[in-house]
C-alpha cells in the first residue's frame, strides 16, 4: 500500500468517524450528587458504548452541594436528571413541570444513623433531640415521616431540633446531632469508617418504618414530550441506561471502576466504591426502569399525609408517563 493510498483511507476513516458523531443525538444527563457508584448505570452505559450503540452522544454532568437538578433542567442545562420524587412532585407543584419517564432504583436507602448512647431506640425517642437533616430537596422525606408521627419540626417542646446536615457525617462524629441523615451505600459506612462500630448506632431506615418514597428517577420537563423527536431520544437513552444498570448490577466491581475512572476529582476510594456499588445493587434489583404505579401511590401518599403541613397539598396529575419505558423495554 503506498503512503498515498493510507493517508487517504485514514483520512476517511477520520471523516466517516466525524460523520457519525456528528450524527449522533445529544444528551445531557445532570446528575443528582457527585461522581460516584450511585449513577454507576449511566457510566457504565457511557464506557460500554451502550449509549453509542442507540445513537446517543451523552454527556453526564456531575451534581455537588450547590447544584439543583430541577434548576439546571429548568434554565436548559440538561435534557433528563436524576432526582428524588419528593424532591420532583414537590418542584412540580411550585410550578416546574417535572415528569418522571423511569425509576432504575426500585427500594430506599434513606435513614437515620443515631448514636446508641442518646438512649434512641424507637421513633418517639427522637423527641426533644437534635436531627441532621440534609436539605435542596432531600429534607422531604424526613418532614413527611415527622409529619406522619405528629413531631413538630420547630424546636419547640416535644418536637425536634433540626440541624441543616451539610453532605458530610460531622455531626453524629462532634455529637452535635443525637441522629443524622444517611444511605446505606454512603454515609453509613463513613460513620463505620471514621472509627464507630455498628453496635454503637441505632438505624432506622425510612422503608422499614412505612415511610419510604422513591429516590433516584429521571425525570424531564412536561413540555418537551410533546416532541416526538424528544421522546424517541429518551427512549433510546432509557433502554441504554437500564442496559448499563443491569450491567452493574452483574459486575459491581467492575462498575465501581468505571465510576472512578471519570471521577476527576479524584476524592472517591477504591474500596469505598465498591462497597457503595455493592449496597446500590440492592436498590436497583427488581427494576427493569418502569415505575412501578403502587411505589408511586404510597411516596404520594407519604408526601400528602400527617399533618397541616404536608409536603404536597393536592394529588399531582401528569407527573409520570410510562410510554417511554413501555417503548424502550418491549
């Protein structure tokens, strides 16, 4: 082959590459925290070239501490999030019109971590202690369950003291709180790692006390399915992400890789991701990404109920739709 003949067939094969990226439908995926193993199915997605393989050029945009995906979506900033439905039906009743189009993870990992030696050993205890509470949406589910047991939130006599939880376990460590907010893939085993052991906390998981809603979904505005162009991107990057959720699921080792690999801040472990990627599997098994109507009525319920003060007032309409779903899992 003569050095003319290769440049140029290197030369098309560049264009042809170009071609197809250009081709390619973008989207914008905003994430709900960090880099790490709790979005490992679009990662791995992303890395398995499943995202490729339906057409998609998919960007995932990592969340922090300052950054509300409901926000981000509604300036134009993504296509789809990642978002709690407390934190959607209640954004969705101030007037931003999220839809949820998916539920990869189909139970909670929300609790409360107290230190045993506050004397906490059931809900009623909490009474006149000190709570950590995150909030930017994630206080939700906490006010509903406060809500539900009739425990005033204000500090007042027989309530509790709510301590705004920054994303960290300082609290319970400096014993500023009796009990923090934290997931069994994360926070909990921080608290394990910085040197207290497991019989010295008392856990109450949300899904244990009745009380569960739904945590992460993808979710998009209202508006935007009424394109057919939008719609038939989602459905494809449904089907690729719950292709990449299944995937992790199968090799939680492998997929904690991936995760870190685009972690640029380079703040994750090794083996804190694989142990997160461990716990996360257990959420997402026994989902195919269909939201599942009786998980929906009992967060709606959660979210209406216990009190004057709920964290909806009015039963939501329109707030899911299962034809993306019924389309990209037939």
């Amino acid at each position: 082959m003569t050095v003319k003949l290769a440049s140029l067939l290197l030369s098309a094969a560049v264009s042809l590459t170009a071609m197809q990226a250009a081709a390619a439908d973008k989207v914008t995926l905003q994430l709900k925290w960090v880099t790490q193993a709790q979005f490992a199915g679009y990662y791995v997605a992303k890395d398995k070239g499943f995202y490729e393989e339906e057409g998609l050029d998919v960007e995932i945009k990592p969340g922090g501490p300052d950054i509300a995906p409901p926000q981000v979506l509604a300036g134009g900033g993504a296509d789809v999030i990642v978002d709690w439905m407390p934190s959607a039906l209640a954004t969705r009743e101030k007037g931003v019109p999220l839809v949820n189009i998916a539920q990869p993870f189909k139970s909670s990992g929300m609790m409360l971590t107290c230190l045993k030696e506050t004397g906490i050993t059931k809900p009623d205890d909490f009474k006149g202690k000190t709570l950590g509470v995150w909030f930017f949406g994630n206080e939700y589910p906490f006010l509903s369950w406060m809500n539900t047991l009739g425990i005033k939130t204000d500090g007042s006599e027989g309530g509790v003291t709510v301590l705004k939880q920054g994303f960290n376990v300082d609290p319970l460590l400096q014993k500023q709180a009796a009990c923090i907010s934290t997931m069994t893939y994360n926070e909990y085993w921080q608290v394990i790692d910085a040197g207290i052991k497991a019989e010295d906390l008392v856990t109450f998981k949300y899904e244990d006390e009745g009380v569960a809603t739904l945590e992460d979904g993808l979710y998009v505005l209202e508006d935007k399915l009424a394109d057919p162009a939008f719609k038939e991107k989602m459905v494809k990057f449904v089907r690729a992400s719950m292709k990449g959720w299944k995937y992790a699921e199968e090799n939680s080792d492998e997929a904690a890789e991936i995760v870190l690999e685009n972690d640029a801040s380079g703040a994750q472990t090794e083996a804190h991701q694989k142990r997160m990627m461990s716990e996360v599997a257990k959420l997402t098994a026994g989902s195919a990404g269909a939201l599942d109507k009786a998980d929906y009525d009992r967060t709606v319920k959660t979210l209406l109920g216990g009190g004057s003060d709920p964290v909806i007032t009015k039963e939501p309409e329109g707030a899911f739709t299962t034809e993306i779903t019924d389309a990209a899992l037939k």
